[in-house]
C-alpha cells in the first residue's frame, strides 16, 4: 500500500458513508471501509476510531477483504503516529485473517518487519526480512533492506551485537 503526502481529506468509505453512521445491528450491516487515510496528524485519531470500528463490524472469516484492509490500515496509522508496537499488533492480526492471500501475507510480513526494526526489535525485523526475501528477493527492495539491516545489527567487531544489547542501545537513542 502506498500512501501519498496530499492535503487532508475527508475519509472517504466504500459507499460514500462513514462507518459510523451504522450503530445497531439491524441496520445496514455492508458498511462501506474507509479507503483513503486523512493524512493531517490531527486527523489520524478520526481515522484510527473509523478504522477501528469498521474492523469490528466486519467479520475475521466472512470471506471479504475487509478485516484484512483495516487491520492494514490500523497498523499503517500507527506507524504514522510512531507506535510501531500497536503497528505489529495489527498486522499481525491482519496476517493471521483466515482468508488473506500468499500476497497480502508477503506484504503484511513486510510491514512487520519494519515495525520491528522501529521498535529497535532487529532479531525479528531480519527473521521477517529473511522471510521476505525467501519468497521474492525482489519485493520492496528487500535484498538491500535486509542487507543494511544486518550490517546494522553487526558490532563493531564484525559479530551480531546480543539482541539484549542492541535493545538497550536503541533504548538509549530513544531517551
């Protein structure tokens, strides 16, 4: 998914209506899921509600794309808001829909690993890499993501730096 730098914009749905005007159960229930993300940071937080929401109108296993597209959509607001950790928590979610495709999975692996490698977790962000390039050593640009990454996680001695110390490092930039 790629998101564009455009000015706000309006949250747009499906239908031209936004989740939130389906409250009860007897209402309508083919709520139409927002498809652009209002990129004004004092907008994310209506996008977050929205997207939120939407994912729990919408059934894990109904055999749509929808859970899938919010749970995405979840996690790459939060990523924008620099909370990679509910970043993972909603791709995760998303990777394990029942119904999500080998390509939907490639990409959500992607996203994970970067959210991994913002929260400094670079053990996990280089398995998801490694993962990623397995499958296509062409996706994203991942041969190279991967190889920086790995020189990154590298001491100054040439050997991996322990996970427990490169998280306190990162620790450390951060504070």
């Amino acid at each position: 998914m790629v998101i564009v730098q455009d000015p706000p914009q309006p949250l747009t749905t499906l239908h031209g209506l936004r989740a939130s005007r389906f409250r009860g159960p007897t209402e309508q229930q083919d709520v139409g899921l927002p498809l652009m993300i209002p990129l004004g940071m004092e907008m994310f937080e209506e996008a977050l509600e929205e997207f939120q929401l939407a994912a729990g109108l919408v059934d894990p296993d109904d055999g749509t794309p929808r859970y899938l597209q919010c749970c995405n959509l979840l996690g790459h607001c939060f990523m924008q808001k620099g909370v990679p950790q509910l970043a993972v928590k909603w791709f995760n979610k998303g990777f394990n829909t029942p119904s999500a495709s080998e390509d939907e999975r490639q990409a959500l692996r992607y996203e994970l690993a970067v959210a991994y490698e913002q929260l400094g977790d670079l053990d996990r962000a280089i398995d998801l890499f490694t993962e990623v390039y397995g499958i296509d050593v062409s996706y994203r640009g991942v041969k190279e993501h991967l190889r920086e990454l790995k020189a990154r996680a590298n001491g100054e001695n040439g050997k991996v730096a322990p996970a427990s110390e490169r998280n306190k490092n990162h620790e450390q930039r951060v504070n």
